[in-house]
C-alpha cells in the first residue's frame, strides 16, 4: 500500500498536470464553442424562418461539416509533429512543416469547394431528400462552398499555434467568426422585413428592401465567417512574438514530398477516423430525412445541444496530444503516460457533469430552438439517449487524443471505422429499419441513436485497449516510433 507521502506526492503532480492540461484545453473548449455557436446560430435563425430551412440548413450541415473536419483532421497531424518539435529543441523544422500543412490545406479546401459545388444534388436525389429540402440545401451548400479554402488555412494555422502551446489565438479568431456569423446570419437570412421588426420602420429604403434569402444567406454568413477567421490568424501570427524563434512568414518553403508525406502519414488517418466518425452522423441524418420535417428537426436540435456540452471532452482530448507530444518530445515516457491516464480522469468528471446539466437544463435549452411542440417533445427523448453515451463519446475522444500525442494514428482509424460504421451505423440502420424480428418493430430514429450509443462504447473499449498497449510499450522501450 502506498505511503501517505507517496499518495500526497502522486495528488500533486496529479494537479499540476491537470493545471497544465486545463490551460490548453479551457481555450481550446472555448473556440470550439465558438464554432459550434455558429452552428447553433444558423439552426435557431433559420427554424424560426421555417421548418424548410430548417430542413435544408440541417441536412447541408450533415454534408459540409464532415468535410471540413475531414481537413481538420489531416491538418491536426501538424500538432503533435509541431510538439514533439518543439520538446525536443528542434524549432528549425517547424517553421518548413507549417508551409507543407498549407500548401495541404489549399489543396483539400478548394477540393471540398468543388465537391459542396457540384456533387450534393445526386447525393439528395440517391438518399430520397424532399425537393424542396434538397433546392434549398443545395443553394445553401453553394455558398458555403466558397468559405471551405478560408477555413482550411485556418485550420492549419490553429493545428500550429496549437502545437506550440499558444491554443488562446484559436479561441479569439473563432469568436472573431461568431461576430461577424450572427449579424451576417440576421441580415441574409431575415432581409429588409427582419431590419424592419428589428430596429422599427425608419429605416432607409435601400435596407428595407433587402430580400430574405432564408438558407441561401445562411450559407453566405457561413463564407464570410470562416474567411475571416483564416485572414485574422495569418495576421496575427505574422505580427505575434508569442511563437518565439519560429518565424512562419520569413520565407516561403516549397512543397517537399518527404515532409508532406509525413503530415498526410500522421495526419491522414486522423482526418479519416474524424470523417467516420462525423459521416455516422451524417448518413443518419440522410437516413432519416424521409421520416418528415419534425424528426429531422428534431435529431439537429438534440445532437446540436449535446455536441455543445461535448466541446469540453473535445477539447481536452485535443490538449493531450499537445501534452503527451511535449513530454515525448522531451524523451518521457512515464510522464507521457501519467499525463494520458491522468487527463482520462478528468475527462470522466466532465462527462458525469455534462449529463447532470442534461438532466437539469435540456428541456430549457430546446425550446430556445423552436417553438414547435412536436419537435420539442421528439428531441427532450433523444437527450435521453444522448445521456447514455456522453460518457463512452467522452472517453474516446480523449484517447484518441492521447494516442495522436504519440503519433500512433493508424489504429484509431481502422478502430472508428468498426466501431462507428459497422457498429454504430450497421447496427443502428437495422434497428431503425427492421427492428429486431419476432420481439420489436423498426425503431425508427430512435433505433439510429441506440446505434450511436453501441458504436461510442465499443470504440471507448477498443481504444483504451490500445492506450495502454502503446504507453505501456514506450515506457518499457519498445515500439519506440509506434506509428511506424
């Protein structure tokens, strides 16, 4: 048994790590929330425009988001390279594989723009999506598809700050882009007659006339919120000391296939595992737009307010793998473990909480989102659900993050795709469509989240199976580059 010395000892440097751990993560959470308030904001303007736009914003989401996290993820294989780094006193070498992430990032973010622009009808037309969701969706994906290369570069700017310690810059640039989200959302969305119930008859003419574009200027706010954000952060780096001898705009390095080999070898496997996992959703959402407008409305409000209380687990998964790259970065290996196991602690703390604020608060929140009692009724019993597995999604998410930290990425991928798509989805599709024969009948939507449910636990399992292979193993002097 452990000695109180060794017990006050290991509580210590048990809270010290969690200082370290929420210093990162807090404003990482808060960008997060930022983004996801964008997300929040379009679905509250646009509900109480109509249940169609409702509809098309909700289902153009479910088609651009993944796609935008599918770049994110590759992009935040710069993170833990930029760590180990900057561990390891080597900060010659991060300047020339930041240039290597954005000559990626403009690749994949005029790649997304062309797919939002050009292939989202057939994939309405093959998921049988009303005409009218699928005119006005495609219109909305049509100018959000512009922004994609802005918040590609931004992406990758943040992967970098975030890399090196600095995460509070991702925090203002992501209010920047709320700031400029919510008046753009009112004026394109609600045109000259939103102005008119807003600020009263006086005003001019020219403004008064200002047409409603409902989900289409939904899309335009969304453009001109993530240009913003990717301008603002090359600036502010440009002109920051915070990033010490690294000088990112000093000169501009070419595109060198080894170094971009190894972000797409780090990174790759993380933008797929995030694609999985956020196209669980999506199909889902397809999946269900033929059971009406008031369950697609209801499944985007219940997943929007729980996706808000999941920023903070999101969030300090995000800051493990800046902590266990430094720690690695400095040849650690006992702290890098401590630091994954400790960080997993508390994220399960958060998680407890974060369905104690369902319990007490969630019937509250829906009705900020629609007035529609239907709806409102339909998303309070898939809170329900979403309570079940706020835990099994938290614990994931973390370790994940702190396998990333040691750029052990591969099997994160091959994990999500079982546990989300065979699992998650497989799994949910059939008790949605066809039940479970001879004891229930289909399901329907709820079907699908008991799927989500079933899915988040078993990648929860498996990946915590790998932790502790992969800590375990570097502790011991094995397997020292794991992602090899």
């Amino acid at each position: 048994m452990p000695s109180p010395l060794a017990k006050s000892v290991r509580l210590a440097r048990s809270a010290r790590e969690t200082r370290l751990l929420l210093r990162l993560a807090l404003p990482i959470c808060g960008a997060q929330l930022a983004q996801a308030g964008m997300g929040a904001t379009d679905i509250m303007m646009t509900g109480r425009l109509s249940a169609s736009d409702l509809a098309a914003v909700s289902v153009g989401s479910s088609l651009w988001m993944p796609l935008m996290l599918f770049m994110t993820g590759t992009l935040m294989g710069l993170t833990p390279i930029v760590a180990q780094l900057l561990g390891g006193a080597n900060t010659q070498r991060i300047r020339p594989s930041v240039h290597q992430a954005l000559w990626v990032a403009l690749v994949l973010g005029i790649a997304a723009g062309l797919l939002l622009w050009f292939s989202v009808m057939p994939i309405f037309m093959l998921m049988d999506v009303p005409s009218s969701v699928a005119t006005l969706s495609a219109a909305y994906l049509s100018a959000v598809a512009f922004g994609m290369p802005g918040v590609a570069l931004f992406q990758a700017l943040r992967a970098f700050s975030d890399g090196m310690n600095h995460t509070r810059p991702s925090l203002w640039f992501s209010l920047l882009g709320l700031a400029v989200n919510i008046p753009s959302n009112f004026v394109l969305i609600y045109g000259g007659a939103g102005l008119i119930d807003l600020f009263g008859p006086g005003l001019p003419t020219s403004l008064q006339e200002l047409p409603a574009l409902g989900a289409l200027g939904c899309g335009i706010a969304t453009a001109l919120s993530m240009w913003t954000m990717g301008i603002a952060m090359a600036i502010y780096i440009h002109r920051s000391r915070a990033y010490g001898e690294v000088t990112l705009w000093h000169s501009l390095t070419p595109p060198r296939r080894n170094m971009i080999g190894e972000l797409l070898y780090v990174g790759l496997p993380i933008g797929i595992s995030i694609f999985v996992e956020v196209t669980l959703f999506t199909l889902i959402a397809l999946f269900i737009a033929g059971l009406g407008e008031v369950v697609v409305a209801a499944h985007q409000v219940a997943l929007n307010v729980t996706s808000i209380l999941f920023m903070l687990p999101l969030s300090l998964g995000m800051a493990l793998t800046v902590r266990v790259g430094n720690s690695l970065g400095h040849d650690r290996p006992e702290q890098a473990r401590f630091v994954a196991w400790n960080g997993l602690a508390i994220c399960l703390l958060v998680a407890i909480l974060n369905d104690l604020l369902l319990w007490l608060g969630a019937e509250q929140v829906i009705s900020l989102y629609t007035h529609n009692e239907q709806v409102q009724s339909l998303a309070l019993s898939l809170v329900g659900l979403a309570m079940i597995y706020q835990i099994s999604d938290s614990m994931q998410v973390n370790m994940a993050g702190a396998l990333r930290g040691y750029k052990d990425t591969r099997i994160i991928m091959v994990i999500t795709l079982v546990s989300y798509w065979l699992i998650g989805l497989g799994g949910g599709h059939w008790l949605g469509t066809r039940g479970v024969p001879g004891f229930m009948d289909s399901l329907g939507v709820y079907g699908y989240w008991i799927g989500l449910v079933a899915g988040l636990t078993a990648a929860a399992l498996l990946l915590g199976l790998r932790l502790h292979k992969i800590s375990k193993a570097q502790c011991n002097g094995e397997n020292a580059s794991p992602s090899e």
